[in-house]
C-alpha cells in the first residue's frame, strides 16, 4: 500500500514538472520570436500561453511581452503610414508608451485633416486624443484646438465653455489655457445676457448658477460679476417681499449686500420700510400659534430699528395670549378628572372658562360632549331618541315614513307591523341601539343604529340602515 502511494506521488510530481517545463519552453519560444522581430507569432503564442497558464508571475511576464509585442507592430504600422493599423496596434498595446505614440498618430490624422479642410474629421481625431488618452500631455492642446473649432467652425459655444472650464480646471495658467481664454471672450456676453434673462423671468436660482460658474473662471471683470449676483439677489428678496416671507428678504438683501457693498445704504432703507412687514408676518404665525417663530420675526425688527414700537407691543400681545393658553391648559386638567368622576355640569364649566382663555376646538368639542353627557345621564333613551329625530334634519324619519309610505300603497294597513322606534342599551358606556322594523306579507324591513350619546355619532349596523342615511 506505501509503495503505491509513493509511486502515485512520485507520479504526480513529475508530471508537474514536466507540466511546468512546458510552461517555460513555451513563454521561452514565445520571447525568441519577439527578440528575432517575429511580433505577430509571438502575440499568439504569447495568447496561447495566458489561456493556460495557472503561474500568476510568469502570465504577468507574458502579458507584459504581448503588450510590447503589439506596440512594436503599431511602431512598424506608423513607419508604413498604415494609420488604422497603427491605431488598432497601440490600442491593443494598452500601455502608457503606446497611448503616447496613439495620441501622436491622432495629432498627424489631425493635422492632415485640417490640411484638407476635412474640419468634422479633424475634430473627431482630436476628440479622441481628448476621450481615449485623458492623460496625454497633448490634451490642453487638444482643448484649445476644439474650443477654436466650436467657436469659428460650429457655432457650439456651449461645448466651447465645457471645454475651457475643463482646461482651466486642469491646465490653469498653460499657454494654450491662455490661449483659449482669449476664444471665450468671443462669447461669454451672451452667458452674461443668458443669466440676466433668467433672472428677469425670475428663474434666480438658474441665474445664479450660471454666474457662481463664471465666477470660477477669469473671463469676467470680478466687480462687474459681483454686481450682477448682487443684482440677482436683491431682485430675489423683493420676490420675498411680495410673497411675504420677510425673513428670506432680509437675509437675501444682506447677502446682495455682501457682494456689492457699495449698495448699503440703498438697501438698508429697504430694510427700514420693511420693518413693519416683520410684525405683520409675526401677527399672522401668532394667529396659527408658532410663538417662537412670531417672536423671532418681531424680535427681528430690532436689527433694523432698535425699540421698535409696534413690535413691543406685539411681544406683549403674544406673552399674554401665551399665559392664556396655559392657564386654559390647566384648567382642562381639572376639567377631566371631574370628566372622569362623572361631574360633567361641573367640567362643563372649567371647559367654557378654558375656551374663553383660549378659543379652541379641542374646547369647543369638550363643551358639547359635555352637554351631552348631562342629556344623556338624565335621560339616556329620551336623548338617543332625540338624537334621531334631529339627524340631518330628521332625515331617518322621513326615510322611515316614505318606506311605510310605500307599503301601504301596497299592502292593506292590517297586513303591516310597524314596531316604531325602540331605545335599547348598547354594549360600551353611553350607547343606544335605535330599532325600527317595517314587516308586510312579502318584505321585511329591520332598521338598526348604534348612537354614542357623547358625541351623537349615528353608526348603521346593517347594509339596509346604511342605505336609509345615505
């Protein structure tokens, strides 16, 4: 059994090394033909080699040689001026060496084509150097030359600017950056205009974008861009105004400020005038109880004008309206714990001083659950019964009567039962069943509601008593 396994081993071992020599004899024949100009048998024995090789060195070796072997090939094509070949050569090179010889051969197809006045394809080869070879120390050239072609050739301004803002960003201050700088001043006019109609049509925010982008490069004078943003600003703010939200105008005048100090004066009596806009917009978030909001609106006076009167006032309108409401909230804690004890002549009472401190809804309600809960503790079916009679007018009756009404055009009165109507208790405190049943020879009609005395609430327990209230 041990020889076995010794000879099994023995077996394995020399078939690996064998395996692996043949690896080496064909990287091996593989480089002899690369050293003797052999590039095209090379490659595939080269390919040959990565498929099936499972050594990670020698496959990166061997991926490396394939790599030279097509860059000499693309060299080869290059002498020949075959320029397709060339290009597909340096392509399957993939390798900085070979995109510097690719942008090359782009560069001469580039030139030619402009020789020819071949302008589109001229701008397709320089496009690629652009696009294929980002890194190639050819691209600011390449920018320029494409910023020239979209601005004298193809009317493209806009591919002209994306262009300058990537040279710029990339390549400030390099000579053919300064270059195109002097191509930009063709046109950045018409961005000027661009943003000035946004804003005239009151797309501000789309206005500005357009301006913080030209203020990223120097194609404008700084003061002149400054004014214009200040423009848009203030513009913004008597948007603000109109809209009422003074807070937002504020803050966008004193922004406009920022940008053109020379307009202060002229906009801090702006501020002045609107001074008491900020108390009428605190009134209104008074009127939906945002205090805090309302205070700082009337406490924002006072950076335009100290002491303000009107908002002194307004502030000691709001704490005591303020203390109105909590004391109302107390008393709506008493209020319901005599709810809860079953005293609601009592609540009753603590209920409407709350709503005079504070006249709310939350109240309001309370109030009429209240009343109704002392109806209904004196007279539970009495006021279940009212409650019928006074739904939407006493619409259940008269939908009762027309269905009476109905069958005795049809039936004989003897031939009728009519139940009227039937108080009973309800399952859960203060809630009634109301009844009525309709019976003749051949129809039958069984009406039934469940009333909650507390809040008047009519709810149908059957599809027929659902049909009558709709």
């Amino acid at each position: 059994m041990k020889i076995n396994i010794a000879i099994s081993l023995s077996l394995l071992i020399a078939t690996l090394l064998l395996s692996s020599g043949c690896e080496i004899n064909r990287l091996k024949n593989a480089e002899e033909l690369f050293n003797s100009g052999r590039y095209a048998g090379s490659i595939e024995e080269f390919d040959h080699f990565i498929r099936l090789t499972n050594n990670g060195a020698l496959k990166t070796r061997a991926e490396l040689m394939r790599s030279q072997s097509y860059y000499e090939l693309g060299l080869m094509a290059m002498n020949r001026k075959s320029w397709d070949l060339s290009i597909k050569f340096f392509k399957l090179s993939n390798s900085e060496t070979s995109d510097v010889k690719l942008g090359e051969v782009y560069r001469i197809l580039a030139d030619d084509a402009m020789a020819a006045r071949d302008l589109p394809l001229a701008l397709q080869y320089i496009s690629s150097i652009i696009k294929e070879i980002p890194r190639s120390a050819l691209v600011p050239e390449m920018l320029y030359r494409r910023i020239v072609l979209m601005v004298d050739v193809f009317s493209d301004r806009e591919a002209a600017w994306k262009d300058y803002m990537t040279l710029f960003d990339n390549y400030s201050n390099n000579s053919y950056e300064l270059q195109a700088r002097v191509q930009v001043q063709k046109f950045i006019e018409t961005k000027v205009e661009y943003a000035t109609t946004l804003a005239e049509q009151e797309y501000f925010n789309d206005a500005l974008v357009v301006l913080f982008e030209l203020a990223r490069y120097p194609v404008l004078n700084a003061e002149r861009l400054n004014r214009l943003i200040s423009d848009n600003y203030q513009s913004q703010a008597e948007q603000f105004i109109i809209d009422q939200d003074y807070i937002e105008a504020d803050r966008l005048f004193r922004i406009a400020v920022q940008y053109f100090p020379a307009k202060r004066q002229e906009i801090d009596a702006r501020l002045r005038g609107i001074a008491s806009l900020f108390v009428l917009k605190g009134n209104s978030l008074l009127a939906e109880r945002d205090f805090d909001n309302a205070l700082l609106n009337y406490r924002k006076t006072f950076d335009i004008i100290s002491d303000y009167e009107p908002a002194m006032e307004a502030i000691n309108r709001l704490l005591t309206i303020k203390s109105n409401i909590e004391k109302a909230a107390f008393l709506k804690i008493d209020a319901e714990k005599l709810e809860a004890a079953g005293k609601y002549a009592e609540a009753l009472k603590l209920y409407q001083a709350a709503n005079q401190l504070d006249d709310k809804a939350e109240y309001q309600l309370k109030i009429g659950q209240m009343q109704n809960l002392i109806e209904a503790k004196r007279d539970p079916a009495g006021f279940a019964q009212r409650i019928i009679n006074e739904y939407r007018g006493g619409l259940l009756n008269r939908r009762v009567s027309e269905v009476r009404t109905d069958l005795l055009s049809r039936y004989k009165k003897t031939e009728i039962r009519d139940s009227g109507w039937k108080m009973l208790l309800s399952t859960g405190q203060y809630k009634y069943e109301a009844r009525y049943d309709l019976m003749s020879p051949q129809e039958t009609y069984f009406y039934i509601w469940q009333i909650n005395l507390r809040d008047r609430s009519i709810v149908p327990l059957n599809k027929l008593s659902e049909k009558l209230m709709q």
